[in-house]
C-alpha cells in the first residue's frame, strides 16, 4: 500500500480512462464487470480497452478479481492513489511528490510541493489499515469488508478532516492551511515544526500548557471536541525573535478524523480523555502539574461563541457520514492514539504489525506484490520537520500523459446516470444470454 508514483508517466492517456472507469463502476459494483469498463470508457476497440486493463494491472492501479461469478476488476489503493493525484495535478496543487514523513496508523503523509515551488504535505488515509493488536478481535469483521468499503471510509475521513479544517482555519484556529481534498487524500499547508512529543524541555511549560487546554475549551465554545487532543497531533514551532528575547513556542493542531460534536452522547468522556492527555503529558515530560481542576466540558459550554459542530454538517459532512465512519471507527477499535497511551503508558513503545485489507482479497498473480508491511508502527510516526535541501532532490515530478479526458467534449466520459440508464435498457432484454453477454452477474 505504499505509495509509488514512479509509475504515473507510464499511464497513457486510454489507461486514464479505463482506470477513471473502473472507479465509476465501482460505486454500484464490488467488482466491476470488463464490459461495463469498457462501455464507460466507450473506447472503441476492444483490444484498446484490453490493453490498458493489462497495463493498469500491471502495475497494480487494477486487480482482476479470481473465482469471481463473472470477468471483472476492482480498483485498489494504489488506483486510487493515482486518481487522487491525476486531480491535483490536473489542478495545479501539486507538481511533485517526495518523501514520506510520517506513518500512522491510518495515514501515509508525504512531502510534496505545489508548481510554483511551496512545499506542502500530501495526507493519504488509508483506514482498514489496523495495528494488531485490535486484529484478532476484528479478523472477521476485516476478512467481511471489501477493499471498496475501505477506499469509501478512507474517502469520509478525508472529507472529515479538510471540512473541519477549513472551519477551524476560518475561525482562527492554529491549524495548516487546507488546500485540496481527493477521493482519501488532503493537501495541506507544511507546518515546519516538531510534534510535542519530540520536545524534551520548554522554557514555559505553564505558558504552553494553559494555551493547549485554553484551545481545548475554546474548540468546545465553538461545538467541537478534537477526539484525539494529544503530543503527536501538536505540531510545535519555535520561533526565535530579537536577539535577547526568549524563544516562543507556537502549536498547530493537526490529525482530525475523529472529531466530534458537543452534542454526541460520548462528547464528555471524549473532552475529558483530551484534557487528560495533556495533563499526562506535561506532568510526565516536564514536571508541570496545574493546581487547578478540569476543564469541564459544562462549565465551558457555558459560553458558546458558533457551533461549528452544525455548521460543518449542513456544509459538507453530514451526519449521516459522520455516523458511518464513526460505526466503522468503533467496529475496527479505532480510537486515536490516546488508548493506546493511557494503556502503554507514556514513553511505551510496542511492537506491532499492520493488516492490509486487501490481504483477504483473491491474489491477482499477475498484480505487483504490494508492500503490506510498509508500515510498521503501531504508535504514529515520530517524524522530524523534513529537512528542504533533501526535499527538492527527492521530488518526482507528476509527469501525466492525459489530454485531460473530463475537459474535451469529444473524449468526455458519460455520467454514471447514463450509464445507469444504458445498463437498465439493456438489462431488460430478457434472455439471459443477453445479461451474461453483458458480463453482469445474475
Ligand atoms: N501539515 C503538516 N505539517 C508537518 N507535518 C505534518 C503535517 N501533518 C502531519 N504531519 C506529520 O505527520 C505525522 C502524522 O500525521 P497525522 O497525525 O495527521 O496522521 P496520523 O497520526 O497518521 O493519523 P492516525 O491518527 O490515523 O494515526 C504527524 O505527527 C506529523 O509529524
Ligand atoms: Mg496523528
């Protein structure tokens, strides 16, 4: 499941097609069916069609599916992964992709810059990614979900977090810039800075820890609880002024997936573990403990500024996606990293190893092997800000060869309403020769 962009300049401008195809049959197909690739795709030739299939599942975008009902493919992660950039580049987002900066549990994060040169971080999700130890408990749950289940929440939780963060960044809250959102990926602002957890001393821990739990109860006048308000997801900037003066410390709070209303049922156990995380931390890291009590998430709710929870559900995340990826989260054991840190303590480290969905899929033998161990820490990654003379060497540039297909009348895919309408038309041809001529299963 490693990203690889090496291969996008190899993709021809048919094989765009065929792979952007293969993603719109997927949204009512778990395996879509060659015929109906090749019918939106509406390439001609057959053999054109059959050539860019083998190419995509060459190098693994497309897996044929064995001991299907009937001839078909699904896309995989890598696909997906190609889609996305093809959009941002097609966008003028990003021009190249570089190094990969950290590994969650969850999320691959990579280095990558825009054309005219600002460096920004790509964030692929990629749930159904799970560490171990929530494995056995969930082997069948994970062997019971498609790979397509997964690339759909992997698509929520992006949505999730660019929606929220573009709230939070137009209410001044100090998060990255979000630039762009794809299928599962985001595009945002690269914060140069080190996670807290790197931080061995501060010259104020009072200062930084009344600002964090400040942040804490200001996200709940606004609606929202972070969910997973802890060292890893604070990213945090020094910042050096006139010679003499002290340093100061700026936070960024990075990491939303799981955030969540004032107004879910779970919404104070959820406020507290954040306050808590950060109380562990700083009494553990720096010896600093306040006198005071709480927060409490009452006492603060006390003077609402908006409710950002509502706004961001009339907006672009609705509650019934919201209920879908938290579903999903709970069945799977995803809760953050703050679990996890209650349980190990706080310097624990563990050993881990992760489960990629696709492993329970049928093997295409002719698919690259995919690395499925690529990832293996269970903990988030303890990344260092990367360092920008290795990043411009090590960018590949997203050389595309598409005469951007969504753009030409001519070339133009047909809507998915039309296909759904071509396929009903001929779905009621009676005879059944017709149907498995069609390739669909019946
Ligand atoms: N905008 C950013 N700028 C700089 N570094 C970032 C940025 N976003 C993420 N990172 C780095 O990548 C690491 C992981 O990012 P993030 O917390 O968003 O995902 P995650 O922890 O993998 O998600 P999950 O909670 O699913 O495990 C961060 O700890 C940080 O080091
Ligand atoms: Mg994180």
């Amino acid at each position: 499941m490693k990203l690889n962009v090496k291969n996008i300049r190899y993709v021809s401008p048919e094989d765009w097609r065929v792979l952007t195809a293969t993603e719109m049959g997927s949204r009512n197909h778990e395996i879509v069916p060659t015929p109906l690739i090749a019918q939106i795709a509406s390439i001609r030739s057959g053999t054109g069609v059959h050539k860019s299939i083998s190419a995509l599942a060459k190098i693994g975008l497309i897996a044929k599916v064995k001991n299907a009902k009937y001839d078909g493919y699904r896309l995989t992660y890598g696909g997906l992964d190609y889609l996305a950039l093809h959009t941002h580049t097609k966008s003028s987002t990003i021009y190249s992709v570089g190094n990969q900066i950290g590994v969650g549990k969850e999320s691959d994060i990579y280095v990558c810059a825009s054309p005219s040169g600002r460096n920004l971080v790509l964030k692929i999700h990629r749930l159904g990614r799970i560490s171990f130890r929530t494995v056995k408990a969930n082997r069948d749950y994970l062997r019971n979900r498609s790979s397509g289940s997964w690339m759909y929440m992997s698509r929520l939780a992006a949505l999730k977090e660019y929606t929220f963060m573009q709230a939070l960044r137009r209410e001044g809250f100090p998060v990255p810039e979000p630039i762009a959102q794809s299928r599962h990926t985001v595009v945002m602002e690269m914060i140069d800075a080190f996670p807290l957890r790197q931080i061995a001393s501060v010259p104020d821990p009072a200062g930084l820890y009344s600002e964090l739990i400040n942040m804490i109860v200001k996200l709940a006048q606004y609606g929202l609880i972070h969910g997973d308000f802890n060292e890893f997801n604070i990213l945090v900037e020094e910042k050096h002024g006139e010679e003499g003066t002290p340093v100061t410390l700026i936070p960024t709070i990075i990491d939303f997936p799981q955030m969540l209303s004032v107004s879910h049922v779970n919404a104070e156990y959820y406020f507290d573990r954040d306050v808590a995380c950060i109380k562990r931390f700083f009494s553990r890291r720096f010896a600093f403990t306040s006198d005071e009590p709480g927060p409490f998430l009452k006492e603060s709710m006390k003077t609402m500024t908006k409710r950002l929870d509502v706004e961001v559900e009339a907006t672009g995340f609705s509650k019934k996606m919201a209920k879908e990826l938290e579903k999903y989260m709970k069945e799977v054991g995803v809760d953050g990293d703050a679990t996890a840190l209650e349980r190990d303590g706080d310097e624990g480290e563990e050993d881990a190893e992760d489960v990629d969905p696709e492993e329970n899929e049928p093997e295409d033998p002719d698919a690259p092997e995919e690395n499925v161990k690529d990832a293996d820490t269970a903990k988030p990654s303890t990344t260092s800000p990367a360092d920008p003379s290795t990043l411009t060497t090590s960018m590949t540039v997203l050389d595309i060869q598409d005469t951007d297909i969504q753009d030409t009348d001519a070339n133009a895919l047909p809507s998915l309403e039309e296909i759904k309408q071509q396929t009903q038309s001929q779905q009621r041809k009676p005879t059944k020769s017709a149907k498995a001529k069609a390739g669909w299963s019946i």
